[in-house]
C-alpha cells in the first residue's frame, strides 16, 4: 500500500551535468541540504546503483538516522534512492531534463513515495487519519530541497 506520493519540481539555471554533481555528492548532502543534519557515505567508489549512506532527516513523520541506497542511476537523466525506515520503504526518484535554449537550464523533478505495506491494519488507519500533517511537512522539505540543489548547482555553475 502507497501512503503518499509528494511529486515537486523546478527549473534550474545550470546544466543537468552540474545539477547531476549536486544531487549525486551525498558526502557532502548536510553542507548542502538545510534539510540533512547529517550525511555519512558507507560505500566506497563513485555514485551508482548499490551507493549506500547514512543521512539523519525528518520525511513523513520517521524522524532520525536512516540508510539510503541508489537503486536506479542513468547519469544526468534519473536516479532512484530508497531507504527501509521502520515498517516502511521510502523511495525517492530524480529526473532530470535538459531545458531553455541550447539545453543550458534542468528541469528537476522530485516524487518521493512511501510504501505502508507491511504496517498493521491499526497502523495504516491512524495513517489514513493523521497522514496529512506529514505530508504537508515532507512537500515543504523536498521544496526546500530543490531550492538549496538549485542554489548549489548554480554557485557551481559560476565557479566554473
């Protein structure tokens, strides 16, 4: 069972190839992300399927450190992240697409869904009950989300 699905998105004034850096350095997540207070990377190598890291933030409602792994990564175009919080799956996919002239702007597109299936009946009532607030807390951190990658892609992009 899907709980909720938060999809965002924004048009970024840099190159995929730089909004791509941004997104894949999660070593670096908690300098970049106001919504990261802690990033951890647990796997050795470059960004692709099977990168693995430890990140402390709050989404829909799981508060605390949680593990995150790539599941999906085609350079420059999407990837997907997942992590295991409690009874639920957590799973978060960025496309990004090239925009404006000569494809020099991204558009980025976030949706983060969480998976309820194994949670309890009781577990999954109270969800649909109280879910919302939740939801409405995650939308604001994955947009906040998008203006800092926004603001570091673009910082990058000047730096050259």
């Amino acid at each position: 069972m899907t709980g909720h699905v938060v999809h965002v998105h924004s048009t970024i004034a840099a190159p995929p190839a730089q909004v791509w850096d941004v997104i894949t350095d999660v070593a670096h997540a908690e300098d970049v992300l106001r919504s990261v207070s802690e990033s951890k990377l647990l796997t050795e190598g470059g960004y692709d399927v099977g990168t693995t890291w430890r990140e402390r933030r709050t989404l829909f409602g799981h508060h605390g450190p949680e593990q995150i792994q790539v599941v999906e990564s085609q350079p420059q175009r999407r990837t997907v992240v997942e992590a295991e919080v409690g009874n639920d799956i957590i799973r978060t996919a960025y496309r990004l697409t090239p925009s404006g002239p000569e494809a020099t702007g991204t558009r980025l597109a976030m949706t983060t869904t969480v998976e309820m299936s194994h949670r309890s009946a009781l577990s999954r009532a109270m969800w649909s009950m109280f879910g919302g607030f939740s939801y409405e807390r995650t939308r604001r951190v994955l947009e906040h989300d998008l203006e800092d990658i926004e603001a570091e892609a673009c910082r990058r992009a000047l730096a050259g």
